[in-house]
C-alpha cells in the first residue's frame, strides 16, 4: 500500500513540473507592435498622396470608375494617429534627424462578394492599394512596399462611406505595422 502511495506522489508531482515548464515556456512567448529599433527615434509622416489614374484602361471597364474624394488626407490624418499610439516613433513635422515615411494611394478598387437572388449586389469588398517608402534621415531607403488595406460590408448594414473608414483604419494599421514590427 506504501509503494502505491509513493508511485501516485511521484506522478502528481511529475504533472505540476511539467504543467510549471509549459507555463514558463508560454510567459516568454509575448508580442509587442512596439518594437523596431531603428537609429532614429522620430518620424515624419509626408502627406499621402493620391496617383490613382482615373483614366487608365482598367478604370475604363471597371463599371466602378470613381474613388472617394480627399481619401489621401483622411489617411495621413489616420497614419499620424496610429504612430502615435502603435509606435515608440515620435511623429515630427521637421525632417532632421527623422525617418521619412512617404505614402501614395495608387488605386482603389470595389468588389461585388456576393448577390443576392435578384441578382443585385449584397456584400462588397473595398480595396486601397498603397505604395509605402520608409526612408533613413541619410536618405537610404530602408522598406519600400506595396500595402493593400480592405474592409469588407453588407449593402443593406453599413454604407460605402461608413466602410471607407474601416478601410483607412486598416490601411494605416497596416502601414503601421510594416514599419514598426520585425518578425
């Protein structure tokens, strides 16, 4: 009875050291947006700016040839404030001794998702495409990438304006994080 005793003992104290090293394991498993370390520590977010070609031939048999006026402002706006929360990036206005992020929406599209049984439009999906460059205060580009932000709603939930603004939101996280976070 003594050694059934002592072999119970040893597995439940087998089980606490084994759940202790999983625990220990998953406490060193954390994620930080916080933490690129670049020489600089400021930013300076250059106004975005719109390249979207309104008369090019895609646009042309889109059926869907119009783009949502100022977007560019309202994503600068959006990029600023994400630095400001997401980043250890202080945002300047003065370029000296700062990073340079410089942005151009270079499309927009809408895509139908799905239909309904009329076949009227039900769910649509917004797509910006951003081209980002992030630049050293010597001038040495250091990332330059193709971003593309969406959101996606439902036509008789939300408006294409109401969904702009997810997109944007998206958009700038996205920004964001393609140049704060390393993996």
């Amino acid at each position: 009875m003594l050694n059934l005793g002592n072999s119970i003992n040893k597995r439940v104290s087998g089980s606490y050291k084994l759940l202790l090293v999983c625990l220990i394991a998953l406490a060193g498993c954390g994620y930080s947006a916080k933490g690129y370390k670049y020489k600089e520590d400021k930013i300076r977010i250059r106004p975005v700016v719109n390249k979207i070609s309104i008369t090019s031939e895609s646009r042309k048999y889109s059926g869907y040839t119009a783009y949502p006026k100022l977007i560019e402002d309202r994503l600068t706006n959006k990029l600023v404030s994400e630095f400001n929360i997401q980043s250890n990036l202080n945002v300047v206005s003065k370029p000296e001794g700062a990073l340079k992020l410089e942005c151009k929406v270079t499309d927009y599209k809408r895509q139908t998702l799905r239909y309904t049984d009329s076949d009227d439009p039900e769910e649509q999906r917004l797509r910006l495409h951003v081209k980002m460059k992030l630049i050293s205060s010597e001038g040495e580009i250091l990332q330059e990438k193709n971003i593309v932000g969406q959101a996606s709603f439902f036509l008789d939930k939300k408006s294409e304006v109401a969904a702009q603004a997810e997109l944007i939101d998206d958009t700038a996280r996205r920004i964001t994080e393609a140049v704060v976070e390393t993996w």
